[in-house]
C-alpha cells in the first residue's frame, strides 16, 4: 500500500508541499466563514432572549446593577465554583444563615450545596437544632431564588430547583465528622459508600477555601474565622490521609 501511493503522481510532484499548504489554507477559510456564517445567522441569537432574562434575575437579586456592572454581591459570587448552585451558596453567605452556628453546623448546612448524590436515608439533627433551623431556612431561601428566576422569564420550577441543587444525604455524617466522630461511626449513619463520603468532604475542604476568600471580599471577618474552623474541623484522619496509590 505504501509502494502504491509512492507511486502516485502527486508524490512526484516538486512543488507537493506548497500546493498542499494551499488546498489547508483554502479549507481553514471555509471551516472559518461557516464559522461567520452562523454568528451571523439567526440560530446563534436563540439564547439571547435566555440571557436577557438572567441577567434580570442578578440585578433584582443585586448581583448587578442597573448598568449591568458588577456589584459586590456579584464579586463574592465569582468566588464560589464548588457548589451545585453558586446562586444559592452566595445568597446563603448574604442571608445571615450561617451566623449563629457553629463551624462543623455551618460546613453539615453547606454540605447540602456540595453533595451531589441521593440518599434514602434521612438526616437525624435531633442532636443540632440549630442546624435542623437553618437547614429549613436554606430550602426557603433556595426556593425564593427560583421564583424570582421563575418571575423573570427563565423555565424554572420552584420545587424541582430546590430538589436539584439541595442534596441532604450527608448533613448529620459531616456535622459529626466536624465534632470528631471516628470514620466507621459516621460510615453508619448513611447509605453512601465511603469513597462518596470522602470526595464530599475534600469537596467541603475546597469550598471552606472558596467562601473564605468570599469573606475576605465582603470585609466579614467572622465568615472568615468560621470556615477557617470548619476547614480544620473536617481535615483530619483517614479522610485526608494520603493515598496508597500515590508515591
């Protein structure tokens, strides 16, 4: 097969490189005025009307202003990306939830934002009602945020937003991580595998980062502390021990 294309004219050709450079630019400019084509064509402004709209839901929530620039409630929102709903976690440092609590209370609530998994087992926060408050507070609070994305145009069903950004499964095993329960005992209390378990919490570690450097934007020092506590909390043991994989 190789002797045969050897053998080809074109292979022969002195001048083979230089027409092949010509023939790649000439299908590069194709590939680019198709490119044009479509920026220009009416199917790229499809999702124009869907911007407009949520660009109204961040000035009425304050993200926003009525120039379109950035406010500070806008920057404390660029800081948090490990969370199911960014919206909703940045409402929820806004909100004033979290004063009162204390940090392994505070990292179980934002573990609800962090989590991605189902469980069928319910939390038990008998033992923190403090928690069990704000928990109902954040469900609220998430509830209100799809409304007033709901009002402004965007296809949003209250109910189902709340159910997929809000994971619970995991509330009462981080609280008792953060108190220093041993990993087997919290391994009883939930139906999710112990590698689930030890992603969520190196998750909750990096979102401990992230809404600490929120805290520093917003000027709030006790935010601040307060992760910086439930990040020491949830640091520890086997969790964050390094792997056996790893050299």
């Amino acid at each position: 097969l190789g002797a045969s294309r050897a053998a080809l004219r074109p292979h022969g050709c002195a001048e083979l490189a230089e027409q092949y450079s010509v023939v790649r630019a000439e299908a590069m400019l194709r590939e680019r005025r198709k490119q044009l084509t479509h920026v220009l064509s009416d199917a790229s402004l499809q999702a124009l009307p869907e911007f407009h709209d949520r660009v109204r839901v961040l000035q009425r929530l304050g993200y926003l202003d009525s120039e379109k620039a950035v406010t500070l409630k806008g920057r404390v929102l660029c800081e948090i990306n490990s969370t199911q709903d960014e919206l909703v976690a940045s409402e929820l440092v806004f909100s004033g939830v979290l004063e009162g609590l204390s940090p392994g209370e505070a990292i179980a609530l934002v573990s609800a934002l962090v989590f991605q998994e189902k469980s069928d087992v319910e939390p038990d926060l008998l033992a923190a009602p403090a928690l069990s408050v704000a928990r109902k507070q954040l469900w609220e609070l998430t509830r209100a945020t799809a409304v007033v994305a709901r009002e402004e145009g965007l296809p949003v069903d209250p109910d189902e937003a709340v159910a997929e950004a809000l994971h619970p499964g995991l509330m009462q095993v981080v609280h008792e991580w953060a108190v220093g329960t041993p990993f087997a005992a919290i391994c009883e209390l939930t139906d999710i595998m112990e590698g689930s378990i030890v992603r969520a919490v190196v998750r909750l570690d990096q979102a401990c980062r992230e809404l600490q450097d929120a805290a520093r934007v917003m000027g709030n020092t006790n935010l601040f502390q307060q992760m910086q506590a439930a990040s020491d909390a949830i640091k520890r043991d086997v969790v964050f021990a390094a792997s056996l994989y790893v050299a």
